[in-house]
C-alpha cells in the first residue's frame, strides 16, 4: 500500500477553533479517503477526493487534494464537541488491488 | 439495510490458542475486508475478500488466514495467538469492485493473556 505521513497527531482546541489535520505521501496518490472515528467507536467514511485540485465541502468540514496528488487536508471550520474523534487520511491502491493504507490519524479533542 | 455486523464483540483468549472471528457484510455486498487496528501499529490491512476469492493480504504471518463464504459472510482465523495479537479488528464491506466506501463493523476486542 501507500505510504502517507499525517500531522498532527493530536490536537486540542477550544470549541468554536478552527482545526486542520494534514496528510502526505511522497509519490503520487490515484485517491484518498478520509474517515472519522469516535472514541470507542469503528471508522466511518466521509469522503473521496479522486481529481488534482479537488475541493470538496460537507458543512463545515472542507476536504482538499494538492495540486500534485500528493497530500491532502481536512479542515473544520468552528468546531463542535460532536467533532471529537480520530480523523485517518488512507488513500487507496489502483489496479486490481484495491488496499486502503490508512495513515496514523489525527486524534481531535474539543475543549467545552 | 443493517450494517455490518461482527461477533463475538469482546474475546479473551490465551498465548498459543486460536480464534476465529466472524463478519457479516452489508446485504449484497461482495466485498469484505478485515484490519487489526492496535495502539501502536494504528490500522492495518489484513486481507479482502471479493466472490470468495483472496484478492489482497497484507503484511501479516500465515497465522492470520481468512475465508468468505458464498452468502459473502467472511471468517477470519488467528492461530497460535501471541500477546501482540491483541487488537480490535475490523471488517469492512464494500458494494462492489468499482465501489470504493468501506462500511465497517463494531469490530472485535481480543485480548491475549
């Protein structure tokens, strides 16, 4: 599988902060997924980013794939407790081997 | 649709047993993938299943083999249990081969003592 190298790996924030967790891989990604997992909880999917470039939002969750497919982000536009969790970046093989390569997640905290 | 389901829920087992473990996908899911997720590896990809057929493994020991059955349900075995085998796994379902979401289960806590 792909390689990617997500940061932070924790982060804090007080509720209404903005947060952002970054993904990077050194070669080039076909597509990356992102999942979220609460505490306690399994992972569930949030998105796919397949094009150079691409900017996709879900309420205030904006997720975006680099120029060089190279990386990518999610960034949480005033956060909520609701958002707590692990959020894992994992792109996904091409061909007939179809692998998920889950990066080692950003674990969120918000602050009340 | 009830989602991915997986029993037993928690396991406790001893160095040098072994386990199965069972998943049942998303009804008309084919494809069912199975992670060990633990603390300092993270999640990891163990294998995929597509029509009964094997179709990717990760890096694990042959002690770790899977199996799907012609309804799509998957078991997963883990022989001669080790102490690091202790983990949550995870199984996923997917729709199909051009499908890309993974749907997963609660998963399974083993521990090995």
């Amino acid at each position: 599988g792909q390689q990617v190298m997500q940061i932070p790996q924790y982060q804090h924030v007080q509720e209404g902060e903005d947060f952002t967790t970054y993904c990077n891989s050194s070669t080039t990604l076909s597509n990356i997924q992102w999942y979220k997992q609460r505490p306690g909880g399994h992972p569930v999917f949030l998105i796919q980013l397949v094009k150079s470039g691409e900017v996709k939002k879900q309420k205030r969750l904006t997720f975006q794939f680099g120029e060089a497919k190279k990386n990518s982000s999610l960034h949480i536009t005033a956060t909520q407790t609701t958002d707590v969790g692990t959020y894992f970046c994992a792109p996904l093989s091409s061909g007939s081997a179809r692998q998920l390569t889950f990066g080692s997640g950003t674990q969120l905290t918000v602050l009340p | 649709k009830a989602g991915v389901t997986q029993t037993p829920r928690y396991l406790i087992k001893t160095r040098g047993q072994q386990v199965t473990l069972s998943c049942s996908p998303i009804s008309g899911h084919r494809s069912v993938s199975w992670y060990q997720q633990t603390p300092g590896q993270g999640l990891q990809f163990l294998f995929e299943y597509f029509s009964e057929t094997q179709r990717n493994k990760g890096n694990f020991p042959g002690r770790f083999s899977g199996r799907q059955f012609s309804n799509s349900r998957s078991e997963m075995n883990v022989s001669t249990l080790e102490l690091g085998d202790s983990a949550l796994y995870l199984c996923a379902s997917r729709g199909g081969w051009r499908y890309n979401e993974q749907f997963f289960g609660p998963g399974t806590r083993l521990t090995v003592l």
